[in-house]
C-alpha cells in the first residue's frame, strides 16, 4: 500500500478471513482479561454523571425491549443500550486503552456487540462465543489501525471516531457480511462519525457520551447496509476522508498495516489501574515507585515535577482549579499526582463529592505540581516520564517511567485484575458476589458459550437499583 492508497479493502478481508482458531492463545486469553476488565467497569459506571437523565432520552428513542442497560436492568432497543453502555463504560475514565494508538477501543466497541448479540437472541438468532470474541478482536485491530496509522497530534476524540469504525467491523463479522458490504457499513459509520476533544479539555461528561453516539451508529450502520443502503468506500484516504480530516492528514498506513501484521492489538491493551486519564498514570507509578524506595509522605513534599512527552502535556498538563468537575480533575496530572499522595491511591471515591474535589490538602500540594514538556517528537508517546519529588529536606529523588504500571509491559496479574474487577462490580449496588463470580467463569470458558445475550442476565442487579455506594 502507498501512503494514499485505500487500505479498507486489505483490512476489512483481513477481518473477514480471519477464524477463532487463527487466533493465537495469548490473543484469546489477553481478549478474556479485557471483557471481564471492561464489564466491570460498565457496571461500576452504572451511576455515571447524569445517566439518570441520559436513560430517559435514549429510552424516549423508540419503543422496544431489544437489549439491556447493564445494572439498571431497563429493556430498550438495541441502538438506545449501546449508547448508555457506552457511556458507563467510559464514564468513570476507568477503561482499558492501547497506549500508542491513544484510544480505548472496547468502550465503543463492546458496547455495540453486546446490544446486537441481545437483538440477534431475541429473533431466535444467537451469536456463540467462538464469533463473538474473534469479532471483538479483530474490531479493536480495526480500531487500533487508525490510531496507529496517524501520526499527528490528536485533535478528535479517537475512542469514539476509531471506535465506532471497529464495531462496524465486528457486526458485519458476526451479520456475514462480504468485505465490500463492510466496507460500504464503515462508509455509513463515517457519516456520522462524531467527537472533539473539547470536552476532554473543559471536563465535560459529553467526552463519555460521544462514545455512546458512535456505538449507537454502528448498528445504525449496519441496518442501513443490511437493506441495501450503503455509504461510500474510500472512507479512510479519500479527499476528504477519515485521515484527511479527522488526523489533519498526517498519517502512515503503512507503519498501521506492520503493527497488525506483528501481532493482534488485543495483546497490547493497557490496563487502567486507576480512575483517571491514562496519561497521568505515569505520574502515579513514579510516585509510588518513589515513596516505596525513599519512605515520604505528602506532608514532606516541597515540590513534584513531571517532565512528560508532548501528548500528556497537552491533554493533562492542565492546572489545578479549586472546584474541579469530576472529569476535569480526573484528567488534571496535578489534581491525579497529589490525590495519590493524600489518600495513598486513586480510586473512584476521589472524584466523588465537594469533600473530596475541594479538599484543601489535595488542592494545596497540586499547587507545588509542575508539568513541563519533554524532546519526545512522537504525537502519540505517553512515556518517557521522569517524575522529581524534592522533599522539605531540600533532598530530590527522581525516577524514570518507561512503561506505567497497567501497560503490556508493566502489566497487571491476573489477581490484580480480579481485584480491580470486584472493586468495581462491589460499587453498584445489587450486583451479588455469585453472580460477579458466575460472569467471569462464563468469559473465561466463552467459547463454549452458545448465546452470548445470556451474559446481560448476569449484569443485571435483581433488584436493578444500580445505586453507586
């Protein structure tokens, strides 16, 4: 392929050709670490920032009892689930990401797959886990294809753009679409592809909720290709394609069809240990590093400087305000790095309430945060990450991050992604230890599973309050 060539044709035959059995074992084992990783956080963000209010309008989008909002338990059409799921997943800004393609492939992703596979049961149809997690798969290389493709500075928000091409992918998959019906699917996807990282930049909760508008256009997409309505092809280089616009056409798609060739994307997702923006999770690490080798505490802090590539700069560099908006202190390095030195973690609670978004102990040593940018040319690199602590004492011990704890090559155990999963299942109220223990035996034996639709009965809370606690 040229740099303009259309590169859809050799992707999308890549996912149609592709089996459950081409699939290598750690391919299939790191895409079971990751659904159960991002089930349980769409089901602690079961009371994300006014999803009270976003349930009654996408339930006021037409009738029907097609899928499942998780926890909650409300029946909707299957385009109405997709997009609060969406939302749930991303809410907490707790899902798992892939570090050099800068998007979270599963929230968009997952969230469509679910609520089609519910439709798909309910005609008497069902999806079986072989199909289901060779779809999810090689969605997120198609998501992660466009992220790993551009090499400018992100101006869109690619969980929801790139993540919406991935679902298109995975449902013309599992529908048994040929590749040029696919592909004309992404055309329809590409009309209405949406999301600015201005919300990212004022802490709005519209970040989450763009997500939801791009997996809810995917089954969109694929109605319209299965009557015949098909969008145009050359979608991604074309005058006034994806690349062109949305990536400022700088892109690469050569170096994007390499890293699909050298492995499937799924083997390089990053956790979220924490929930906050991935890139104050270098921060984090360093500090942790820090304080486990040299023994301070918050109180004998003077001064914490963060010399971070231009990416983290630009989208977390923020500054402190004393009355933050849970997304904005979440994606606030200064706000993140002293929240981890006041409480000794960043967990969900921290972003929760004026007691803990105000705190003057937090706010105050936030204010001795100093990010500046480092000679990383890369658009896309989180790391390096050299994090300074100077204490009272005039002592400063610093250390290098290379790989933030959560990243492939700093990855979490699989005890440790149990725990995160239980942490966040045990948040929404309802939602029964044995049936948190049922769901993860289910991914781990998915692909014996015959209806994929029967894992909604599962996240759903008997009492279906869905109350965070």
């Amino acid at each position: 392929m040229t740099v303009s060539e259309n590169p859809l044709p050799w992707l999308i035959e890549r996912v149609v050709a592709t089996g459950y059995d081409d699939l290598p074992d750690n391919a299939v084992e790191k895409a079971k670490t990751f659904l159960i990783d991002t089930f349980g956080v769409g089901v602690a963000g079961c009371k994300g920032f006014g999803l009270d209010h976003i349930i009654k309008v996408a339930s006021s989008w037409g009738s029907g009892d097609e899928a499942t909002i998780w926890a909650g338990g409300q029946r909707v059409p299957a385009p109405a689930a997709a997009f609060v799921n969406a939302y749930q997943i991303h809410t907490l800004e707790f899902d798992c990401v892939n570090e050099d393609a800068v998007l979270h492939p599963f929230a968009t992703i997952l969230s469509a797959v679910m609520a089609y596979c519910e439709r798909r049961s309910k005609q008497g149809n069902p999806v079986n886990g072989r199909d289901f997690l060779t779809a999810v798969a090689m969605s997120v290389d198609v998501s992660i294809f466009l992220g790993k493709s551009s090499t400018g500075p992100i101006r869109f928000f690619r969980p929801a753009a790139a993540g919406g091409f991935g679902a298109v992918a995975a449902l013309g998959k599992l529908e048994g679409m040929d590749v040029e019906t696919i592909i004309r699917a992404i055309g329809n996807q590409y009309g209405q592809t949406s999301g600015t990282l201005q919300p990212h930049v004022e802490g709005s909760p519209m970040l989450g909720m763009q997500v939801g508008f791009n997996s809810r256009a995917a089954i969109a997409s694929l109605d319209f290709a299965r009557e015949g309505i098909l969008g145009p092809s050359d979608v991604l280089t074309g005058r006034y394609g994806y690349f062109r616009l949305f990536e400022n056409d700088e892109f690469d798609v050569e170096h994007g069809r390499r890293e699909l060739e050298a492995s499937f994307q799924i083997e390089r997702m990053s956790h979220k240990p924490f929930p906050s923006g991935r890139l104050t999770h270098g921060a984090i690490d360093g500090l942790h590093r820090l304080q486990k080798t040299h023994g301070f505490s918050a109180d004998d802090v003077a001064a914490i400087a963060c010399d971070v590539p231009q990416l983290v700069n630009r989208l977390v560099g923020r500054p402190d305000i004393p009355d933050p908006a849970p997304n904005y202190a979440k994606l606030c390095l200064g706000f993140v790095a002293a929240t981890y030195l006041v409480h000794g973690k960043v967990d969900v609670e921290h972003f929760i309430g004026d007691e803990m978004l105000r705190n003057a102990r937090t706010h105050d040593l936030a204010g001795r945060v100093t990010v500046t940018q480092n000679d990383v040319t890369s658009h896309s690199a989180m790391t390096p990450q050299t994090i300074s602590v100077t204490l009272k004492s005039g002592v400063t011990h610093s250390v290098v991050v290379e790989a933030a704890y959560g990243h492939p090559d700093n990855p979490l155990s699989r005890e440790e992604n149990l725990d995160k999963f239980w942490r966040c299942w045990r948040r929404a109220e309802g939602m029964a230890d044995a049936a948190g223990e049922e769901l993860i035996a289910t991914i781990e034996a998915i692909e014996g599973v015959p209806d994929i639709a029967a894992l909604t009965r599962i996240l759903v809370a008997p009492a279906s309050g869905g109350r965070l606690v």
